[in-house]
C-alpha cells in the first residue's frame, strides 16, 4: 500500500462537482442563460422529486486555521437581522423565476458557524423560506452545529420547523492538535450537544473527523475514533484535511509542510481510523463517509439513490439545487452558478434585485456524459459505457490512462465496465481523474487541489 500511496499521492479535485470550478468557461455562461436552465430544471422536477436548498451562514466568531470555507469572523451578532433579510430577497428573487411553489426536499444550513445565529433567527430564516415555498414528501433538514456554542434552544427551535438532522465538526479531540488547528472544544461539549440533540428527537447526529492535521499522529486519531465510538454517532465524515495554504492562506499559512504527517502516516490513521469504526458497526459510504445501517445515508446507498453535490453526500437526489447567500453555489443540472464572495457586494446586488452570481459554467453534452460517470464512481464505485448515451469520444483514452491501475489491481475494466475494487476506494479521486478529460487537456499552471491521499 506504501509503494500506490507514494505513485497515487498527486494534486486532484475532490469532485462535488464536474467540471471541476477552475473548468468552469465563462465564455458561454451569462445570467440569462442561468435562469433559463434554472427554469427548465424546476419544471422538470419540482412536482416530482422537489429541489434542495443550500444556505451558507457566513459568520465564525473565531478563525479555525484548518477550515477552507469561505467566512467572516466577527463577534458582533448584530450582522445576523440583516443578512437574514437578504437572504430571503434573494430567496424572493429565486422563487419569481419559478411556474409554481417549490416543494424543498433537502435543505442545509452550512457556514460560517449556522449557530453563530440565535434560535429565533434561525427560526425567522426557516419560517421565511417556507412562506415561498412547500415541504416535499420525506424532506430531510440538516445544520452544521458549533459543539461550543449548539445550545438546547438551537435543537429545539430547528426541530420545531423540521430539522432532524445534525452534524458536529469535531476534527480531533487531542489538545495540541485543537491548538494548532485554533478549535478548542472538549470531548464534554461535543457528547452535552449529541446527547441534548437526541432528548429532543433528532433521528441523525453526524460528526466530522479529520485525519492529516499539523501535529496528528496515528495515536491522537486512534483516541478520538474511540472517544467517537462512545457517543455513536449515526454517521461520520472523516476525512483527510486539505492543505492548500496558496489559495486560502490565513490560518494555513500558520504551519509548515513540515507539521503536517506524510502521505504514508495520512493512509495509516485513515485505515486504522476507518478498522475501528467497522468493529462497531459502520460501514463506508461513497468517500470518506461512514454510516449506521439505520441512518438514511446507508439506507439510500443500499437501494442505490446516494447521491453527491455541493453539500457532499447526500440521501437522495434532485436535479435542482440552489444556493442562497454570500459565496454559494446552485446546481440546475444543465448548469452551474455561483454567489459573489463579498458580503458587502452580495448585499448590493440582492438590494438591486439582481440574482447575485458571479461566475457558472454551461454544461456541454459531453460535461453531462462524464458527470453521470463520476456520480457514478463516487457514489457506487462502478460505472458503465454500453449505451449510447453514455459513451463519449475520449473513452478510450480515459480507459488508456487506467490501465496501470488495473494492473495495480485497483480497478476492473472489461468490455463496456470499471468496477473499482476494495484496493481501490481509498483512490477513487485518482479513478475519477481519469475520466476528467478537461484536466487531461490542460493541466492548470498553477497548483489549485489538495492531494489525493
């Protein structure tokens, strides 16, 4: 394993989305031709499957030096009334393009700190949404909490307006690496907001671990997997940490490469990691991602409708999503779009009743083609060409570029198929490379992904 980590350990995307956003070509993409792929993807879903509803919550009260989200550091909370206000403008601005009233399958409240915002804020954002808009059939509600500051108000008003789902960045819970990574929270915080969440009734609690952190030795995972094992989440991210201090600098710059484990001792906490958390009885999901077979993430793994997008994984697909506030970005399937990243400049422009994107990307036949067989890896971890809807050019090029992972018994390639093998999940971003045919054909000049492993 030591010998395909070092092989495979290059710069690659993580794939929430395809083509990746530095492919994105603005040269065919204007807002207008936004709105009508929005429009098209809305009439084609809405009645049946409903939409997703992504809000970023811009605002952390403190600076954690591992986070790559886009974020305004502040303590004063007066921000919230009027960004709350914005946000439903452009919500406002969003439901006017649409024939009826959408019906929201999944929404997600992400940041920032979603619990920065009071319990009454949040529920005024929650009650505005949906004076716009329906609760799809089976809906799933879901916030990322701040253990620190996730109080008993925050779970009870969520859950008054729909929330069932939680999930708690926890990262590593060894003092020298919260240090360095700026987030300290104890193991007390973290198991007061799980155990207060599921008093209240919420069917999912997730936490977020990370491996590869500056200062994290297989020993410091091992103890927080363990500690993790003791409050039994229902599902877990854990995944490895991105150090791409060129493109997010701040607190990334606050370490060395140095700090950091190397490749080799990265892939040893992740199987260590992931050899306990099967002990106890979960089982991976897509990349990264862990779950109990009774959440609803293993459950839709096992009738097949996992699903990925700008939120990650998801329990089940929509071909529209849209993203509401500073930096986010929508999905109409056909295309991509994505928010202006200053808050002062998204203000301005939702004041102006302008939808307030910046940059998107209109997928050509051959993008849709490549997409569905990255969903399909990422998500099933095997894939199919036999039909003529799925074929494209490049195959056998793409197929070229996996034979030395098929004789590293990585992948299985027969006539029309690639089913990745178990030697192969933890290089799935690697496979899915492969078939990124706007990569092969121009290689960026400069570095933009975290590595692979």
């Amino acid at each position: 394993m030591c010998s395909l980590v070092q092989k495979y350990n290059i710069p690659g995307p993580r794939y929430t989305s395809y083509p990746t956003v530095p492919y994105w070509n603005m040269d065919t993409f204007s807002g207008k031709k936004w709105e009508t792929t929005l429009a098209q993807s809305f009439t084609e879903s809405n009645a049946e499957e409903g939409i997703s509803l992504y809000i970023h919550l811009p605002f952390c009260e403190s600076l954690c030096t591992f986070c790559g989200c886009h974020k305004r550091i502040t303590k004063r909370h007066e921000v919230e009334s009027p960004y709350i206000k914005t946000l439903l403008k452009e919500w406002e601005l969003y439901t006017n393009l649409f024939s009826e009233r959408p019906r929201i399958k999944e929404l997600h409240l992400g940041g920032g700190t979603p619990t920065f915002f009071s319990p009454e804020n949040l529920k005024t954002l929650i009650n505005g949404i949906f004076k716009l808009a329906e609760k799809a059939e089976g809906y799933e509600f879901s916030f990322e909490g701040h253990p620190n500051n996730t109080t008993r108000e925050h779970l009870q008003a969520l859950y008054d307006v729909g929330f069932r789902r939680v999930s708690y960045g926890v990262q590593d819970y060894n003092e020298t690496v919260q240090k360095a990574i700026h987030r300290i929270q104890p193991f007390e915080n973290v198991k007061r907001a799980t155990e207060v969440a599921r008093e209240i009734g919420y069917t999912s609690v997730g936490h977020d671990i990370i491996f590869g952190l500056p200062f994290q030795s297989l020993e410091h995972v091992k103890e927080t997997i363990l500690k993790t094992k003791e409050l039994r989440p229902d599902r877990l991210a854990f995944y490895s940490y991105a150090h791409v201090p060129w493109l997010k600098g701040n607190g990334q710059r606050g370490y060395k490469d140095v700090d950091l484990p190397s490749a080799e001792e990265k892939r040893e906490q992740y199987e260590k990691g992931k050899k306990l958390l099967i002990e106890v009885g979960y089982n991976e999901i897509g990349m990264d991602h862990f779950a109990l077979p009774s959440d609803s993430l293993h459950k839709s793994m096992d009738i097949g409708e996992l699903h990925r997008n700008f939120m990650g994984y998801t329990a089940s697909k929509t071909q529209l999503m849209v993203g509401l506030g500073a930096s986010s970005i929508s999905d109409s399937w056909y295309s991509f779009a994505q928010n202006v990243k200053s808050l002062e400049e998204y203000n301005h422009l939702v004041e102006n009743k302008i939808i307030p994107i910046y940059r998107g990307h209109i997928l050509t036949r051959e993008d849709e083609i490549i997409r569905k067989h990255i969903l399909n890896l990422m998500c099933t971890y095997q894939t199919s060409w036999s039909s003529e809807s799925s074929y494209f050019k490049d195959i056998e090029t793409v197929l070229g570029k996996l034979q030395e992972m098929q004789l590293d018994q990585l992948v299985i390639i027969s006539k029309n198929t690639l089913q990745v093998t178990q030697e192969g999940k933890p290089f799935i971003r690697n496979i899915c490379m492969a078939f990124d045919v706007l990569l092969h054909r121009k290689a960026p000049e400069t570095r933009l992904f975290s590595m692979t492993i």
